[in-house]
C-alpha cells in the first residue's frame, strides 16, 4: 500500500444535475499526486477546483471515472464507508474555516481523534495541545471560535487536520478569507504539514500562493489545462511567470 499514489483522478467527469439541466463541473479531469507532494490547484472561479478537492476526499463522488485514493477506489464506496474512511485518511481545511461554535480550539482539535476512536482521552489532549502549539496557539486553547481571528480560527482548522495524523491534507482556499499576513502562516504551516510528510493539495486564487507548491495543477473549464513543476506556472496556456536557476 505504501507504493500506492496519494490521489488518482482517472478520466473523472462531474455532472450537476439541478432539475433538468445538467452541467459538467469536471470534463474528464486526470492527474496522479505522489505520496508527500505538496500540490497547488489553480484556475478560474467556476473552473471546477472545489469539486476536485470534495471528489479527493470522498465528500462527493464522480459521475464518471475513477478517484482512487490511497489505493481505494473512494468513488464507488457508499457514504458511511467513505464518512469513515476519511476520518483517518484525510485532513480537510476550509474556505469559511467550518469549527464547531461550541467546542473550543482545544475541543475542536480533540474532535477527529475522538471520531476516529484514536488514543487515551488524556493522550489526545496532550496531542491537541501540542498542535496548537504548531500552530502557534497554545495560549488560545480555550478560547472559542467567535472569540478567535479569522487567521486564528484556520490555524485551529489545520491543527484540527492534522490531529487524526491522516497522510493527506486537502485545503480549498484555505487563505480566502484572510489578510496577507496570515495567508502566509497558513501557508508556511502547509509547507511544515508538508515537512512532516504529509501530501498536501491546496486550491488558490493566489499564484504567488501556488508557487510555494512543488507542483501546480491549472484547471480551466473542468479540465486540467497544464501542469508546472516549481518554478514557471502556466495559466489559460500562457506561462505568466518563470523563474530563473
Ligand atoms: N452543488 C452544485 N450544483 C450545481 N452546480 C454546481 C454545484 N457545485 C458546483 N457547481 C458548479 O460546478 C462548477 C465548478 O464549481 P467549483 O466550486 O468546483 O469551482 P471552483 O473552481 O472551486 O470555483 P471558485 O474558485 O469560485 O471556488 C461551477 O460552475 C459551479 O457553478
Ligand atoms: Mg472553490
């Protein structure tokens, strides 16, 4: 299993159906993240980022075509099946953070190992509290959602999805909502997720975002319009930005 890709989209078609109209979100969407990259999706809004990240962690499931992660054709396994495997499988951070109002970051945190029946109730605490410390938060354990920053709340979410130490982490604009400052602490504590040897795929609409991925994948019309190692990224076909050495 250890030789298994993180994520495999194989010819992945996601069609909306509202009433009788149907859109095709994703038109035959294929990529292979290895285990331990660090992945950008780019694209336009509408271009089909979010369903990618929804299909790769078994929140949804395609239309047409394979989503095989981890080795398991996630796809085509029922909703409980998926609800558990993705407790200890992936990490997911939101746009609009998503914590529970009524737990506070320590709770939230605790929540995952809880649901994924890992660890002594005394052990999760202790690794609760150590990853508000990675981020940056071990002051703040107690404090609630409402009584928390925006940059802080997404903090709380990355410790949170880091806390069932699932081998992947999905992030869907995980800097959105949030100043330039701590877009960059979320992003430098992706690139540490990344560290510990996480496969990490985040979207963006920030380029200068993306390039701190090993690899960017630009999606444009629920398709993937290019693929850029580090260094030069491509969007709508043109390369907008190279780098040197
Ligand atoms: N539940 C849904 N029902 C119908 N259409 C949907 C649904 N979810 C998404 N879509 C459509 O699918 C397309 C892709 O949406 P998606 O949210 O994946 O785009 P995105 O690239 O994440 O955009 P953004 O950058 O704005 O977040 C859009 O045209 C959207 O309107
Ligand atoms: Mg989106």
């Amino acid at each position: 299993m250890s030789q298994e890709p993180a994520i495999v989209f194989r010819d992945v078609w996601k069609i909306y159906r509202s009433g009788r109209v149907e859109y095709p979100a994703l038109r035959g969407v294929s990529f292979t993240v290895g285990r331990g990259e660090y992945v950008g999706l780019v694209g336009p809004s509408g271009s089909g980022k979010s369903t990618v990240i929804n299909l790769a962690g078994g929140i949804d499931t395609p239309t047409r075509g394979e989503v095989v992660v981890l080795g398991e054709n996630i796809g085509e396994k029922g909703e409980g099946w998926r609800a558990r495997w993705r407790r200890r499988s992936v990490g997911i951070v939101f746009q609009f953070f998503h914590l529970v109002p009524t737990l506070n970051a320590l709770e939230n945190v605790m929540l995952p190992m809880e649901l994924a029946g890992l660890y002594s109730r005394r052990e999760r605490r202790e690794r609760a509290l150590r990853l508000l410390e990675f981020v940056g938060l071990r002051d703040k354990a107690e404090k609630y959602p409402g009584e928390l920053s925006g940059g802080e709340q997404q903090r709380v979410a990355i410790a949170r999805a880091l806390a069932a130490d699932p081998p992947i982490i999905l992030a869907d604009e995980p800097t959105a909502n949030l100043d330039t400052e701590n877009k960059k602490r979320i992003i430098e504590l992706l690139d540490k997720a990344h560290g510990l040897g996480k496969t990490i795929v985040f979207s963006t609409h920030d380029e200068r975002l993306a390039e701190k991925a090993e690899r960017i994948i630009n999606i444009v019309d629920g398709r993937v319009a290019g693929e850029k190692r580090r260094g030069a990224l491509q969007v709508g076909g043109e390369i907008v930005h190279e780098e040197k050495g």
